[in-house]
C-alpha cells in the first residue's frame, strides 16, 4: 500500500511567532559561484515595521571556520572567497567543492540551528576572447570563445539573473528567451527561455559532430559535474556511454548548462525551458549536461532535447521529441511527455512518468515510482522497494508472466502493455476512486480486507446490487464472509479500517466518533462499513493515493508459494499463466488450492495427511515439521475442519513462509 500523506505545506507559518524559524530563501542548500564571499542571508531579519530582533552565531559544522556572520541580519560570507580549483571543505567527501555551516537564530520566541549545505561552483577562468555582452530579451548575455587544452574551441555564454531594460524580444516580460547555439545562417540550434531570478550559463561546441566523435566530450562534462568516484558519476558516465553507443554517427550537438539563482532570492517557481530544433533532415541532436546541484529548487522543460543528463535534485517536464534522460544518485521527477523515451534514473527515490509512446524507463537504485503511460512500455525498478501506478481499476488489467517477468495489460487496450521488471508494488490509481456502487464496493473490500477487489467479485457483487441488494446488505455479507465480524472488537474493528483503508491509526477523534454509535447500538459494524467507505477521508485518499498490492500479496505471489510448498519448484510458465487466468475470472485461491492437491493425487494421495503435512514443511518452509505442528493440522483435516487444500494454501500464505520467499518482484523464476 501507498504511504499516507501528511500535508506539512503550512508547518512553518503555524509555528511563528510561538518558534524561532529561519527564511534562508532557497532553503538550507544554496549554491554560490567561486570567487564570492556572500552566500545567503536570512530574509526574516526585517519585518514591515523595520528590523526585527535577531541574534545569530555560527555554531557548528565541518566548515565553521571558513565563515563569518553578521550577528543582526544573518547575512553569511566566506572569510575568504572560495576557489573551486582549490576547495578546503572538510566534511563528507572532503574537496568537492560543498561545505557545511551551522547557524544558530536566537529571537524574543527561543533559539533554532540549522545546518547549510553550500555548493561552489566553477566559474570558467579560462584565458580565451574578450566577451561579447549584449541585451537579449531584457537580459545581459556575454558570450566569448575559450581554447581547450586539446585545441578545441568552445563558445562560454553567460545570462544574468536580473531582467534589464532592452527590447522584450518574446513579448511576455516574464521569460528572456536566449539563444544558446546559432548556426552560420542564423538559425537557432538551442535556445533557453529564463524565468524571472534565472540565470545559466551554457558552455559547449557550436559546430555540431558525429555522436561517436562527442563522447570524450560527452564523458568530460559529466566527469565536471559529478563528484569524483562517486555512485552518481558511474551511473551518469554509464548512461552516456549507452546514448553514444546508440546514437552512432548521428550528428549531435553538445552543451551543458548550470542554471543559477539570485543572491537572496526566493526558491525558483517557474522552469527554465530549453529548445532545441527537432532532430533530423539535416538538423543535429541536441544533447545537455544539466547540473542543478546547490539549487534548493528548480525546474526545466525539454523541448526536442535528444539527450539530458542530470546532476541535482530537479523536476524535467518534458515536450516534443523523444527524450534520453539519464540521471545522478538525487532523486528527481521525470515527466517524459510523449515520444518513445529512454530514461535511466540512477540512485534517489525518483518519480518517473513516461507519458505516450513506448518507452524504457529504469528506476535503478532508489525507492522509485513510476508510471508507463500509454504505450508499449519497458519498465526496470531496479534496487530498491519500487512501485508502478497503473491508470484505473485491478479489474481494468490482466496480468501474465512471460519469461520471467511480469506483463501487465489493459482489457480496452487503450493503455497497451507494460512488461515489469524488479517491480514490489503495482499501484491501481483509479481503484475505489469512483462515486459509484462499484467505487464503494471496492472500498469496502480494501478497508475490510486490505486487498484489492477482482472484476469478477465486483461484476458479481455488481449485479446483486442492481438485482435489489443493498449496498448495507453487501457491507453485512462482506463482513460474514471475512470473519471480522466474530474476531474482532469494535475499537480492533475500526481502527483495521484505518489500517487497511488509509495505511494509518485513525486519531482518537476518528475512533471516537465510529465508537460512541456502536457502543449505543446507533449502528452496526455493517453501517460503519458502509458509511467509512463513502467517508469523505477515504474518498479523499483513494483520489490521491489509489489501491496498491505487494506482488507477494497478489495472486501471482500466492501461486509462486503454492507451487514451491506443494512441488518445491518454481512455476512453469503455461501452468502459472493459467492459474493467473483463473483467478483473474473469478475462481477463488481455495478452490485452485484443491486442484493443485487434485491433479497431484498420484504424487500425495498414498501419503497419510501426517505426512502430507510434513512434506509441506519440508518442502516449502525448508524444515523438518515438529511433532506439535504435524499433530495439529493432521487433526484438522481428520476431522473435516479442513481439507488438505486449505493446509497448502494457509502453509504458502504463512509469516513464516513470506519471510523464507523475501521481498517478491515482477521478476520471476520460472521452470
């Protein structure tokens, strides 16, 4: 299941003036150029009526010594100006240009610390023309030309933060709209739109070349960008590796671009766009190193970007083209658009949507989610617990295992299929978000039983319900048929249908207000089954955070350990398949329970069901069964209580059996 959501938007504004708070405009990281002493200051020092009072010392962190600050307004500077060609940060990753400071607010409401996080970036000193500035879209560019080591030319481009007066070129007055790269007959290769507070600079060739010939290019650049040795540096320098590879002699075009905010700015809102011309007849591939490192915040939206490569948390919207996005050990949200993307996310717990076309989508390290769209999709979780959202219903999809991974399609064929790889949770984001009897049928069946419902279950409950049956008379029959009716106490009751509704404990105003109607008799367990799923906090939730399942409790999961207890064998491709089928048509994990025990008859039928037990254990649970838990289920099954179905299946959904299986994926072992 989905976690739940605590909204934390006004946590800060809530406090004050009850609590010292800090307004550090781009929060506790913040990036600052070499060469310059002013790092941030804290905008909270003035207040309407003038200075408020404040005190602020520097008390901590590896860098301390390396600061200074102004005790009234916070403002925070380097003793002595940064050189990126020669960092003295002493923290973590000692000499990557990033240290650390903690600063102490005291104010008439207490005292606050709060470590920053400082980023110092290169600023390109070397020897080359004299720049060329001019005023572009109401913005100061300066443009000149430097001379690697190895000969090669590159053009540096420099845009400020601040709007200037001049001619607004795009006619907005919100964005500068700078070209980047211009060909010799005028036409614009790359062009970046810069909102308010933005700026970049953008260094690179602007003679496009062969993509085998760029990846020296390619690989120094994102050697530049990333931290020496580092996860995030393999993984960058990996994926540019397989887009050359891919790209061949295709003509690319290669720039990278850091963007940059304004001292004592507020977090960027709007995103830089980038543009570049739509690959093909005769136009290059616009390829980007994108480094957003010691930005608090940001945003860029690709237009006929053929390639990206990330370094720093940000968001990527993007447009026309198709995309290959690759990324660093932050956590970023890709929003691919449509197109046939590539995206290799690296390390954090990123949100990849892959939007229209058929695309590959890699979650690699990290907590990911992520979402296929429309299409025919790839999708590799990779490390980590990682969740697909599928659009609709469980009901909407049937799922099969085809060489040994998961491939999940939808019955209209409006979204295609997604085959998935190292997957741990599907996610069903409109499952139970309908007002309809179906909607709250379906809600009913994940508060009471923390599942997903089937189609057939619904289409059956469905018709009931259209023949004359009662929504409340549906809630009493879920209820008998599960058994919470007899187990459980009202407060056990209601707080399960936090648990398995929302994936919290109701608060105790919630409970109270289930409990004070069951305790006065006002209602029945199947009243508040009812009314909880049509509760405005339970609508609420299924909008935002839809159904999931754990592949482990899916049927899928339960046939896997079926086959493994009964056999001690992994499942054959056909056989799984079929049982999946029959699941998904209604036939119940019993009753496909006591096939399997049928159809292996010859194998088991001779065995007493003490030895049938044991083989079950030794089997599945890898044990030898003590006398205790032989005697036990054997006398189950004597007495007719159970049958030796209900003794495989409750050994395969056993705690101990899920522990022994782990963690189950999408990827799975086959016969």
């Amino acid at each position: 299941m989905a976690t739940a959501f605590t909204s934390q938007a006004s946590a800060a504004e809530s406090t004050w003036p009850l609590q010292p708070r800090f307004s550090y405009p781009n929060g506790d990281v913040v990036q600052v150029a070499e060469n310059t002493r002013d790092v941030t200051v804290d905008i909270i020092s003035q207040g309407p009526s003038g200075p408020i009072y404040n005190d602020y010392v520097i008390t901590g962190g590896a860098d301390a010594a390396l600061f200074t600050i102004d005790q009234a307004t916070g403002l925070l500077r380097f003793i002595a100006a940064p050189n990126y060609e020669s960092p003295r940060d002493r923290g973590a990753g000692a000499g990557n240009n990033t240290y650390q400071v903690e600063v102490t607010r005291t104010d008439g409401a207490g005292t606050a610390a709060q470590l920053l996080t400082i980023w110092v970036t290169d600023v390109d000193e070397r020897p080359g023309t004299t720049p060329q500035v001019s005023v572009i879209d109401n913005r100061e560019v300066r443009v000149r030309t430097v001379t690697e080591a190895d000969g090669k030319e590159r053009q540096v481009l420099t845009a400020g933060t601040a709007r200037v007066d001049g001619p607004d070129t795009n006619g907005t007055g919100l964005t500068s709209a700078v070209p980047v790269v211009v060909d010799g007959s005028g036409r614009v290769l790359l062009r970046a739109d810069l909102p308010s507070e933005v700026g970049m600079t953008a260094s690179g060739s602007v003679a496009p070349k062969a993509a085998g010939a760029a990846l020296a290019d390619l690989l120094r650049e994102v050697r530049q960008h990333s931290e020496a040795g580092s996860a995030s540096q393999a993984s960058l320098v990996a994926g540019a590796t397989r887009f050359i590879a891919e790209a061949a002699n295709t003509p690319l075009l290669l720039q990278t671009i850091a963007p940059t905010a304004a001292f004592g700015t507020a977090p960027l809102f709007g995103p830089l766009e980038l543009v570049g011309v739509e690959a093909g007849a005769g136009n290059p591939l616009v390829a980007v190193v994108i480094d957003t490192r010691g930005l608090w915040s940001s945003s860029v939206t690709l237009d006929h970007i053929g390639f990206a490569a990330l370094a720093g948390e940000v968001t990527v919207r993007s447009g026309a083209g198709n995309q290959h996005v690759v990324a660093d050990a932050d956590a970023q949200t890709l929003n691919l658009g449509e197109g046939d993307d590539v995206a290799y996310a690296g390390g954090g717990d990123d949100v990849i949507d892959g939007g229209a076309g058929n695309d590959r989508l890699h979650g690699e390290d990290g907590d990911d989610h992520i979402t296929g769209g429309a299409g025919d999709d790839w999708i590799d979780g990779g490390m980590g617990i990682d969740t697909v959202r599928l659009a609709g219903s469980r009901a909407d999809y049937t799922i099969r295992v085809e060489q040994g991974h998961v491939v999940v399609m939808a019955r209209d064929g409006t979204e295609g299929s997604d085959s998935l790889a190292n997957v741990e949770i599907l996610n069903f984001g409109g499952d139970g978000a309908e007002r309809s009897a179906r909607g709250t049928i379906t809600r009913m069946i994940e508060s009471l039983e923390d599942r997903v419902a089937t189609r057939v279950e619904l289409d059956a409950w469905e018709a009931q319900h259209a023949a004359g049956m009662s929504l409340l008379e549906i809630s009493a029959s879920l209820l008998e048929a599960s058994g919470a009716d007899d187990a459980m106490s009202d407060d056990d009751f209601v707080r399960s249908l936090y648990e398995n509704g929302m994936e919290r404990g109701g608060n105790l105003r919630e409970l109270y207000g289930w409990l004070v109607g069951l305790d006065a008799g006002a209602r029945t367990r199947a009243d508040v089954l009812l009314e909880f799923a049509d509760h405005f906090a339970m609508l609420q939730y299924m909008d935002w955070y839809g159904s999931s399942a754990w592949i482990a409790d899916t049927d899928v999961g339960m046939l896997v350990r079926m086959y493994d207890v009964l056999f001690d064998r992994a499942p054959d491709q056909d056989g799984l398949n079929y049982w999946i089928a029959a699941s998904e048509n209604g036939i119940g994990m019993a009753a496909i329970a006591d096939t399997f025990v049928g159809a292996a008859e010859g194998q088991f039928g001779g065995m007493s069901n003490a030895q049938y037990v044991a083989h079950l254990y030794q089997a599945g649970l890898e044990r030898t069964a003590s006398q205790a838990e032989v005697a036990g289920w054997a006398a189950l099954i004597d007495d007719g209580t159970l049958n030796r179905g209900d003794v495989l299946l409750g050994i395969a959904n056993s705690a101990e059996m899920a522990a022994l299986v782990g963690v189950m994926s999408t990827s799975i072992d086959l016969l």
